[in-house]
C-alpha cells in the first residue's frame, strides 16, 4: 500500500521544475503491474505454434469465436464478485469494450425501424461515446449528446456508465422513455466501487482492461439477453474482424480463472490489492485538494455497503473530475506544467474541468501530486 505521508518534504521547486511531461490523458492501467509480476508463475502462458490455428471455436454457439473456456471463466468471475447476473444471457466477445460498444449501437440500431436513431449520454460523458457514435457517419444512428436535454420523440439508446467515466459516480439511465439502454459496466469492480447488488439488464459491457489492467489484450465482452441482439453484434464483428484473437482469450481465460481462485485469499486476492491501492491514491490526492485551499476540487462520493468485501466502502474511480474554483481552462494550465489530462469540454462538460487518470504508473501519480502543490505554491491561478 502506498503512504500517504511525506508531502511536507515536497520540493517546490518552481512551475518549471521538470520537462518530463506525464501523460494523464490517457487511461493506461498501468498501475497494476506490480501485483501481476507477483504472479507471474500463476499466469504465464504457452502457445504452440500449431494451435489456435482456425477462424473457430464454437461453431454451436452464437458467438462462434468465443472460446468455451473463456466462456465459464467470464461467468465464475461474475458468480464470485456478484456483480452481474449471466444466466440466461448470450456472452459475446470482442476487441476490448470499444468495439462492442460500435456492435451494440449497430445492431439495437439496425433492428430499429426509425433511422437515424439518437445516442445520447448524460453529461459529462465518456469522450469516446462521440467518436464511436460519429466516426463513420453511420445513416442507422447519430449522436445528439447530453441525455438530460434530450427531448426528441421516438426511439433512442442511451449509454449509461456505472461508475461514471469520467466523474466516478453512480448512474442510471436519465430519459426513461423507453428508448434502448447500454450499460457499460467497465469499472463496476470492488477495487472500485462498492458492488450493492448483482446488475441485471439487457445488454452489459465489461472489458479486461479495467479489471485488472491487461489494455493490452484488447478483450472485452457483453452479455446480452436478446439473441436477435446478440446475433447482430456478431454480425459486426464478423465483418469488422472476423472474431478475436484466441491467444487474447487464452491468456484473458488464464487470468480471470486466477482472479476468481484468490478472489476471497486476503493475502493473494488482487480485488484486495486493487482496492487498497486504489484507496491510498485517492486519499493522498485529496490529501493535496485539502493543503492547496480555493484552488482546486474533486467530487464526493457516499459509502455504501459492499457485499463482495461485507463492509461498507467508498468509490474510488479510475479517474479523477478534478476541478478549478477560478473559470480557468485547467488543461491548458496543466499542460503549461507538463501534466497532460482530458479536457472537461470533451466530455461534454466544461473547461475548468480536467479528466486525470489514477491508473498511472507510481513515479507518475508522484510527480502529478508534486506539480499540483507547485501550482498552489506559484500562484499559477494569477491572472
């Protein structure tokens, strides 16, 4: 666990005390990678070069790409965790959650017979959700941003993160006019969030990424109870891709058997690493919001009983909203110090906002905190 004391030993050297610039636009989860080097006995894996060698895996299944073993894996972990409900659901796989965020807007659109069909998002938004939504022009949808001056009649699908990305906070959908609902459910994980009960809806997205930090692997997976859906989101990927890769199954097959074995082992569960990391984070960073008075803000989040850990818990997202009280454009000023973080207007938001992610690698989350201080000491908020 890191310390959350030492900051009065801080060297405030001045805005300009360094020119590395560290990259908190991006949400690398490179933060877990210590555990994982632990464990590397456990999760190392061998592929010879004649297997996995045909387009399929499960010619039975809907999604005949999906490997039967990651299959089981994807629904002991949910078991375990308690976090979403996988019976009675068609699991399908796909490059990461980006891509089947693009299948799930293609096929709830494509069964729709009012076209374009509006996406929407309450704000502030995931900034992806507008390039996926608005990349290819598609004439089956359109983006039409914040959800909560959405008020066009007819059909529409709103994408709704629980915690949110970018600001950490529960959410549900917001328009509720019986429109199609997209759960994207990547951070819906203990180290992140209290889990208070087992989500059950019509189409859920999680990714690997999130879970335990392998971005790499580019494997998510949704599961969806409509098989029509479902059939469509393949459709998709059969002509994006034709499938997923099988050696990122397997490895994703091999971790998520690992996490759901040591889940409840204190000493080896990466739920309880994740989580205490996690927590010395967000503690130390608010830590710094609290000694550098009127300058900047985060917002707050209630305890809620967690029924994985049977204790109450707070969140502690993958990103920080961190705020100014000035109207100032934060990442301007930040990147001014070589700190470069997602502006609030991308999110639909605004620019006194600044998305920074919390999955930095440990001199980096240092380094942050250093320059915030640095910022307070300067007076870098003088106009």
């Amino acid at each position: 666990m890191e310390k959350m004391v030492g900051f009065e030993n801080l060297k405030l050297s001045g805005c300009d005390a360094t020119n590395a610039v560290i990259n908190l636009d991006q949400g690398d989860p490179t933060a877990f990678q210590e555990y994982w080097m632990k464990m590397r006995e456990r999760c190392t894996v061998v592929i010879p070069g004649w297997e996995l060698m045909s387009y399929f895996s499960d010619t039975t299944n809907v999604c005949w790409f999906l490997e039967p073993d990651l299959a089981e894996a994807i629904k002991a972990l949910h078991r375990e965790i308690g976090n979403a409900e996988t019976e009675e659901r068609y699991i399908v796989v796909g490059t990461g959650s980006s891509q089947l965020c693009q299948a799930a807007l293609y096929a709830l659109s494509s069964l729709s017979e009012v076209r374009p069909l509006s996406i929407v998002a309450a704000v502030p938004y995931y900034s992806t959700y507008v390039e996926e939504a608005s990349y290819v022009q598609s004439q089956l949808y359109k983006w039409e941003g914040d959800a909560r001056t959405f008020n066009k009649t007819g059909p529409y699908i709103e994408m709704v993160t629980s915690p949110n990305n970018p600001d950490g906070t529960i959410r549900e959908p917001v328009v509720n006019r019986g429109g199609k609902v997209i759960h994207d459910f990547a951070y819906y994980w203990p180290h992140y969030t209290p889990i208070i009960r087992r989500q059950d809806h019509d189409l859920m997205l999680f990714t690997f990424s999130k879970i335990a930090g392998h971005a790499g692997s580019r494997i998510g997976w949704a599961l969806v109870k409509d098989i029509e859906v479902a059939k469509k989101m393949v459709q998709y990927l059969t002509i994006n891709s034709i499938g997923v890769s099988k050696e990122s199954q397997i490895r994703a097959t091999t971790i998520l058997n690992e996490l759901t074995k040591t889940c409840r082992i204190k000493s080896e569960s990466f739920f309880e690493y994740g989580n205490e990391k996690m927590k010395s984070r967000w503690e130390r960073l608010r830590w710094i919001i609290d000694n550098t008075g009127d300058t900047f803000t985060l917002p707050n989040y209630p305890q809620a009983f967690c029924n994985f850990f049977g204790k109450s818990s707070s969140t502690y997202p993958a990103f920080a909203w961190l705020g100014c009280k000035e109207d100032k454009d934060l990442q301007s000023l930040l990147k001014e110090n070589n700190v470069l973080t997602r502006g609030g207007d991308r999110c639909g938001s605004d620019k006194k906002y600044v998305r920074v992610s919390m999955l930095s690698p440990n001199k980096d989350f240092d380094e942050f905190l250093h320059r915030l201080l640095i910022i307070k000491d300067r007076n870098c908020f003088e106009t």
